[in-house]
C-alpha cells in the first residue's frame, strides 16, 4: 500500500500541476476532499475537486512554466508525504495584481491521507511567503 501511495502522490504533481491535467483531480479526490492549507477567494478551505479545480486554475494561470518537483516521498498507513520544489514565472494577473515576470522558486511539503486510491485529506505547507516575496508584494 505505501508503493501505491507514493505513486498516487507522485501522479498527483505530475499530472495534475505539472501537465494541467484538470480531469485527474476529480479521479484522485473524493467529493469530499478537505485541502488544509489552501483557500479560495474568500478564506473559505478548499474542498472537493469543484473548489480544487477553481484553486488549481487561478494558480497555473498566474505561473507559466509551473513545474513542481517531488523530492522525498515518504509513506506510512494510509498517509503519505511529499517534500516538493516548485518554480515558474509569474505570467498571468489570476492572483489579483499585474504579473511581474519574476521567476519564482520556493519549497513546500504536502501530507495526503489515501482511502480506495484516492486523495480523502490534504495538509499543505508551501512556502508562500517566499513566493511573495519574490514577487515584490511583501
């Protein structure tokens, strides 16, 4: 099972960040999925692939050349963890201000709890405020 599960996660960056493939989220979350540590326009958690579907477009839409790769897996029980690298290029104004061209490179670890092969729970811990601050907004 922990074979299955790093490759799930693996999968996830793979297909859904890196190649933009919108139609694997609804096949590796439950319409249930709580995506701790991201948030919608208005603060709410993401949840479900429908809320993770608006997330993920706003955010490949900011960043052309999004690329995320996956350093470490590590997976016990039905948890598996992702130490992850992600850089891009702030090309697009989906996050409410004009691009900046800046390119941007920062960590993050993603922690997702597997049940019957798919994604049931999510904690994330991206470096955001480095991101920003590449960006020149912090």
């Amino acid at each position: 099972m922990s074979q299955e599960n790093k490759d799930l996660i693996q999968r996830w960056f793979t297909e859904v960040w890196n190649k933009g493939n919108t139609e694997a989220i609804a096949e590796m979350l439950t319409d249930n999925t709580v995506i701790h540590g991201l948030a919608d326009t208005s603060g709410v958690e993401i949840t479900g692939p429908d809320a993770f579907r608006e997330f993920h477009k706003q955010f490949r839409a900011a960043f052309g050349g999004l690329e995320v790769t996956v350093e470490d897996t590590i997976a016990e029980g039905d948890k598996v963890v992702a130490r992850c690298r992600v850089r891009g290029k702030h090309s697009g104004d989906s996050l409410g201000f004009a691009p900046t061209q800046a390119d941007v490179e920062f960590t993050g670890m993603a922690i997702v709890r597997v049940s019957n092969g798919k994604i049931v729970e999510a904690w994330n811990n991206f470096d955001f405020m480095k991101m920003s601050r590449q960006l020149g907004v912090l």
